[in-house]
C-alpha cells in the first residue's frame, strides 16, 4: 500500500520512513489503534516499503497481498480442529483489498460467523514459526504483521512471546490492535508501540471528497457522526441505512411515548424489538449508535445550540423541536447507558430479542422523565 493512498497521519507517516532510512526499524512492533483510524495500512505501507528497498519489483507484490516474505496473520474460528488462517487467507485478502480499513465485525460478517468466536491460536503461531524458520524467497527481509494480534488465546501468547524473543535474522513483525488490555506485559516489554491516534476530521472529510461523489452538507454529517474512523464512514455511504433507521427511531420514540397512558402499546415495542433482532450483529451496533447520535442531537436542540446540530429527522411528520424538548440532562446520561449496555451484552452474544426489548421498554421511561 503506498503512503498517499492512506489517510491522514503525515507525521506518523515520515517517521516511519525515516525510521526505514535511518536504518532504526524495531524487530518486533506493536500498531496501537481503531482499525478505522488506519493500522493496517500503515503497516502495509511501512512492510511495502522495507521490501521496495530491497527489490524495486516488490511494490506491486505488495500491493496484491501476494508478496511470498510477507506474511499476515489473523483471527479465525476452529473448523474441523482447523484453526489457522491458511484456510481463509483468500477471503481475507479479497476484503482487505476491498478496504483496508475494515475491522473485526467486517471479518466476521464477511465469513457470515458472527456467532463464532474469532480468535489467534497456537498452531497459528506455530504455523508461522515455521514459515520463519526457512530462508526468504528474495533474500531480504520477512514480514509478519498480525492482524489483531489482542485475539491471541494464553497459548499462542506464550509462543509468540518465544517467537520475539528468539526471532530469525532479518524479520520483521507487526502487530496491530485496539488496545494492550488483553496481553502479556512480557509481549509488549518486547514490543516498540506506536500509538495511532483518530483521523483529524479535515482527513476524512479530503478522504471522501476525493475517494467518493457526495454532498458537503453528507460530508460533513458523517465527519461529525464517525468521530476520525474512517471504516465506519466508508461503511456508512457503501450501506447507509439511515432511511430505515429513521422510521425504526421514531416508530420507538413514538410507541415508547404513548406506553405510560396506554400499556397495549408495549406490544408494538416488542414486535419492533424482535424486527431489529433479526438483523446481523453489525447493522444492529450501527442502529444503536445512531440511536445514541440522535438522542445526543436532541438534547443540543433542546440546550439552544441548533448551529451543533448536523443532522435531524424529517421523516413521518416527526416533530424534530418538539421531541427534543424531552431530552435533557436529567434522562439523557441514563438514555445513552441503557444503549451502551445493550451494545455490551449484544458484543457478548445475548439475546438480541431480549436486549432490544428490555432497551425499547426503559425508553418509556426515560423519555417521560421531568428536566
């Protein structure tokens, strides 16, 4: 991946060719980030790099994700005691060709396994050990970059762990992940950490200007709404589902309203809750953050801060300035826990059906409650 076609991050950028210039590349680095905010594709075009210099031919190798000295890693579910990602190297490739800025939930919707459990085994580990262990295919450098290596189980962590300590001459590799929760203090004692931070909004925003035909007025609602990730706005424009999200919000406001004078109205909110369960785990998550950007929007009306507010429903004759009337800050930070929570329950794998119908009942309460 060549450094222009990343977004954002110019500092970042230069210190990292410098570091390849100046002949300082760390063995074993860790890319700390959202896989929105770009750590794959730096670490492509960092890989890229190394290897260019050593054959001018490499770039297009790279480029294709098919250059034989490097190697990429990442988490797979178990299939017929099968647990590496050797399987499933095509499919990876194809979506990461597609967009390089996809993440975790993408990989899983893309192998439709969002009720497996993705993850970095052992023999994966293993595996590439073994690659490592023979010579380079052009006599230079081999890469490793291991795509969200924080889904490393205790066993692969430990032989990972040998595997830093221990490297083969001329190797290189990369990990990537959202954070350090998930491993050993010895892997990262080990590691050279870069932290990449949040695309600036200017990113984004020249990212799709250039990249896509849309409005300015779109532009600037997804900058604002997507907060520097970059997956999440490319996901956004390729399956906006805002139209339908909107009827859905108000359908729940609207139900969620007439409840505490008339209870028959909690079997709309049930049927509604059961329609958005049956949707895939990534397109509930996305209606649960509109839901909270909404509820957010509302309480900037109802402030008097209308010039914050980018984005409003029109949809159903809703009345946008009447209904944010009732949010405020004494319902507000309780609206937006309920929704938090049921995102955690739903990343954890509950019952989509009973965790949108206990979210669509508490609504009833909230909404009511006096400022």
């Amino acid at each position: 991946m060549n450094w222009d076609q990343i977004a954002g991050h110019e500092l970042l950028k230069k210190q990292l060719q410098q570091s390849i210039s100046e002949n300082r590349v760390s063995h074993a680095q860790l890319f700390l980030g959202k896989e929105g905010y770009g750590t794959l594709p730096l670490a492509l075009a960092y890989a890229q790099e190394i290897l260019k210099n050593e054959n001018e031919t490499a770039s297009g190798k790279v480029q294709h994700l098919n250059h034989l000295d490097l190697h990429i890693s990442f988490p797979v579910f178990t299939e017929k005691k099968e647990s590496t990602s050797k399987r499933l190297y095509t499919e990876f490739r194809e979506m990461i060709l597609e967009n390089p800025y996809a993440n975790l939930d993408d990989w899983s919707a893309h192998l439709e396994s969002e009720n497996k459990q993705l993850f970095i085994s052992a023999d994966e580990v293993d595996e590439q050990n073994k690659k490592f262990a023979l010579k380079s295919y052009e006599g230079g450098t081999k890469i490793l970059i291991m795509w969200r290596a924080d889904k490393m189980n205790a066993s692969a962590a430990n032989k990972l762990l040998k595997f830093l300590e221990e490297p083969p001459e001329k190797t290189l590799i990369i990990l990537t992940a959202e954070d350090t929760n998930s491993f050993l203090p010895t892997i990262l004692s080990r590691t050279q950490i870069l932290e990449i931070p949040r695309l600036e909004d200017k990113d984004v925003d020249l990212y799709l200007k250039t990249h896509l035909e849309i409005t300015e007025e779109r532009r600037k609602e997804i900058v604002h709404q997507t907060q520097g990730d970059l997956n999440l706005a490319l996901k956004i424009l390729q399956s906006d589902g805002s139209d339908e999200f909107e009827e859905l919000f108000v359908q729940w406001v609207r139900d969620a309203f007439q409840v505490k004078k008339h209870p028959e109205f909690l079997k709309n909110i049930i049927s509604w809750a059961r329609n958005v369960a049956g949707w895939n785990r990534e397109k509930q998550k996305k209606f649960l953050e509109y839901c909270a950007e909404m509820f957010r929007l509302a309480m900037l009306e109802n402030y008097g801060l209308p010039n914050l507010v980018y984005r409003k429903i029109d949809v159903q004759n809703f009345k946008w300035l009447k209904f944010s009337t009732y949010i405020h800050g004494a319902n507000i930070e309780s609206i937006l826990e309920e929704i938090s929570e049921a995102d955690y329950h739903l990343q954890r794998n509950g019952n989509a059906k009973i965790v949108w119908t206990d979210l669509g009942i508490k609504l009833s309460r909230y909404i009511h409650k006096k400022a």
